[in-house]
C-alpha cells in the first residue's frame, strides 16, 4: 500500500524541474540513437540501412527480459532515504553515457566490416537494453512516489515533456549544423564531428541525471512488493487490463509515427532539400512551437476534456497535416519544416500528457487488483515504447532499402523522391491509427479517471485510519 510522507516539503516547482531534467538527460542518448544512429552507421560506417534496423528491432526481444526483470526488481527494492527509485539514477547514469558515447566510434570505420558489424551490435544491446532500461524504469515509476495527484502527476507529464521538448531542440537543431560537411558539393555526414557530439552529450546527460536526483523529492512511499512472482497471474493481469493494453498499442503506434517522423527527417532534408540547414531550423520551430503551444495548455484541456479525449483529436489533427504536405509537395525546405512543424504541434498534445496516462493505468490497476506494481506496469509500457522505437527504425531502414537507397545512390533523384514519400506517408498512417486505438481500445476516459483518484484516496484515507 502506497502512503503519503508529509514530513518533506510540499510537491512544487524544484520536482516539476527535477524531473524535467531527467527526460532531457534521456534524450541526450535516446534522440541521438533515434534520429541519428542509422544515418551514422550507414553513411560513415557503411552497413546498410537494412541491417541496422534488423539489429533496432531484434535488440528488443533483449529487452522483453531486461525491461520485465528492471521492473521486478524496483518494485522488490526496499525504500532508502532517497526513496524508492531515485537511487537508480544516481547508480546508472554514469554507465548509461558512457556505453551511448561507445555506439559512434568513427575510428573504426576502417576495420573490418565483421568488426563494425559486431561494435555496433555490442554497445547499442549495452546501451539499450542493459543500462538504459536500468535508469529510465525507476525514473517512470518515480512520477507515483512524488505525488499522489492526478493534477500534480499531470504537470510532472507536461514537464517531463518539456525536458523532452528541450533535448530535441539541442540535438535536433544543434546536430546537423555541426556534424554535417560539404563533399563535392553534397551535404554529408562527418563521422570524427559524431563521435565528438555524442561525447559532449553524454556528459549533459550525467549532469541533468545528477540535477534530477538532487531536486526531485519523493513523497509516496511505496514498500517492496515481497510477492512471489507468480508469471501466469503477471501476464493474466496483463493480458486483461485493457488500459495497459490500450497504451501499449497507442505508444507503439505513436513511436512508428513520431520516430519514422524524424528518422526520415535525416535523410528528407539533407538528400531531398539539400539543407542541413532547414532540418536543424525545423527542431527549433517545432520544439518552440511545443514548448509555447502544447506545455501551457495540454493539462488545462486535459483537466476540462480528458486525456484521452485530447490526444485522439490532436494526432487528428497531425494525420490531415501530412496529407496536405503529399499533396502540395512543397519545393521548399522551409515550406516543408511548417508542415512538419504544425503535425509535430498534432502529436505533442498527446506525447505532454502521456506519462500522467501511465499513472492513470498504475492507479487502475491497483483499483482492480489491490496490488500496486509501478516498477513492473511501468517495465512492460516502457518494452512497448522500445518495439515501437525497433519497429520505427527497421521500417525506415527497409523502406530505405526497398526504394534503392545506398551510399552511392543517396541522391539519385528517384531514389531522393521516394524519401519525400516516405516522410508524409510514415506519419499519416501512423497518426490515424493512433487516434483509433485511443478511442476504441483505451478506456480510461476523464470520467473513469476521476472515479479512480477518488476511490484511492478513499481507500489511503481509510489505511491511516487503521493504523
């Protein structure tokens, strides 16, 4: 049972930061790895695109076991007196930069190809599937111990969001004006400059992990779950809790979207446009447009409509963006950049209150059962998240494939216009389907959710009664 410690100070702006930074410490690795990892392995280190994603996606059958087992594990870790879950992030946050910084070793482009080969396949399993499930598990469930409020877990969502948010904006906007040079003419990507940027990053995110653990303070102390683990009941307590089920299929379908979104970006603005330029200004103008549009408002309209409600309208809204953009077909970059910016505004509604959804199926499954698992509801979304991300990168790497792409065919001008296709159709198909499975699959409405916070409390209230 989950009790409130009133004894540290009330839940307020040093969390709300605290945990923001943690997400951008995140996406100093996992940006890097989304938007750029393919295009440095494929264009520095000469494997093809096909093979990379083949290791994206079987990488995540790894992390079937690691993320379940991170999970148990948390929810079996005893309190200390940083709490339940923050001493995780002091522990992994040195391995986790060091073993991304490992993946972009330019030096060895000259080894031979098994060796290339085996690097990658080594340092991405070490980074994704060992130590950055070892961190960003505890970080997730960490939101339920620092508060138990809706509306408070709402605004920790929305700041996780703009961390988030921010790391896009550095890594999507400041990576390309300083790891691409020009060749013969062509807009190419240097390796020595990779191996650098990820050095650089890796050392933020050890800072914003420390920043996070030293100002976030939990408040709910959640006592180990000394349960047996008993697999059947786990996966039948999966298998039926539809809310679980339907973020699972919500996130996975977003990621396809969002990471085909801006893993394609990589190759649509250099080899289609031309313009590193214009795909560093797109991070900026799409990160700003967040962080002035979705940051200020998503929790207010999720309060007055819903979560759910909120975020199968926006990706909506991002759908008919991009089929506009097909149709159109700008000749500019930066024409290009406003549509890609009005459809990232379409998913970022729903990405700025995603994880107060996760609190929300961690509170109703506890409603339903009497169990609360943070550590290993989280664990099993947090897989999800992680075969949407494979699954986004094994697409883009075989469509990438299918249409011809090669080191010497990047900018053959039917194989160029296959990767403007590409980029609008990725995110159309998978913004649609996102709205569909919110809207027929997930069922915790803002009525639903409400019902829940009230029976929790109800049931806490009477707990300290008790005692």
């Amino acid at each position: 049972m989950a009790k409130q410690n009133t004894s540290v100070q009330p839940f307020g702006m040093k969390d709300k930061v605290g945990y923001m930074f943690g997400d951008f410490a995140n996406d100093f690795t996992f940006l890097l790895s989304s938007m750029f990892m393919m295009k440095f392995y494929t264009d520095v280190m000469e494997i093809p695109a096909s093979v990379v994603g083949t290791l994206m996606m079987a990488a995540r059958f790894a992390d079937a076991v690691t993320d379940v087992t991170m999970g148990q594990l948390v929810d079996r870790s005893r309190p200390t007196g940083d709490g339940k879950f923050k001493p995780w992030i002091k522990r992994m946050c040195g391995p986790v930069a060091i073993s991304s910084f490992l993946i972009y070793q330019s030096a060895f482009v000259n080894m031979p190809y098994g060796f290339r080969v085996g690097w990658m396949v080594v340092t991405y399993l070490l980074w994704g599937s060992v130590f950055y499930t070892a961190i960003n598990i505890p970080y997730g469930s960490m939101a339920s111990a620092i508060s138990s409020e809706p509306e408070d877990r709402a605004q920790l969502s929305t700041w996780r969001n703009i961390g988030a948010t921010l790391a896009g904006l550095v890594i999507g906007a400041g990576t390309p004006l300083f790891a691409y040079v020009t060749v013969n003419g062509n807009t190419v990507l240097s390796g020595f400059r990779m191996t650098v940027i990820a050095g650089i990053f890796s050392v933020f995110a050890v800072i914003c992990y420390l920043l996070c653990f030293n100002l976030v303070r939990e408040r709910v102390r959640i006592e180990a779950n000394n349960r047996r683990m008993d697999t059947g009941r786990l996966l039948k307590n999966l298998g039926t809790n539809r809310a679980l089920l339907g973020i699972i299929v919500s996130a996975i379908l977003l990621l396809l979207a969002q990471l085909g979104m801006q893993g394609i970006s990589g190759y649509v603005f250099p080899n289609y446009y031309g313009s590193a330029g214009a795909q560093s200004m797109s991070s900026i103008v799409s990160s700003a447009a967040i962080l002035i549009l979705c940051a200020p408002f998503a929790a207010k309209l999720a309060a007055r409509y819903g979560k759910k409600e909120l975020s199968a309208v926006s990706c909506l809204f991002g759908a008919v963006v991009y089929i506009i953009c097909l149709i159109v077909r700008p000749k500019s970059a930066y024409v290009y950049v406003l549509f890609y910016t009005l459809a990232f505004v379409g998913i970022g509604f729903f990405n700025t209150v995603i994880w107060a959804m996760i609190t929300d199926v961690i509170d109703d499954a506890e409603v339903r059962n009497g169990v609360r698992e943070d550590g290993t509801i989280y664990a099993v979304y947090s897989f999800a998240r992680k075969v949407g991300q494979a699954l986004s990168s094994g697409m883009v790497g075989g469509l990438l494939s299918l249409i011809g792409y090669t080191q010497a065919t990047a900018f053959d001008p039917d194989v160029t216009k296959g990767i403007f296709e590409i980029s609008c159709i990725i995110p159309t198909i998978g913004f649609v389907a996102v709205s569909l499975a919110l809207i027929f699959l997930y069922p915790l409405n803002k009525k639903q959710v409400e019902q829940n916070a009230e029976e929790l409390a109800r049931r806490r209230e009477e707990g300290t009664k008790i005692q």
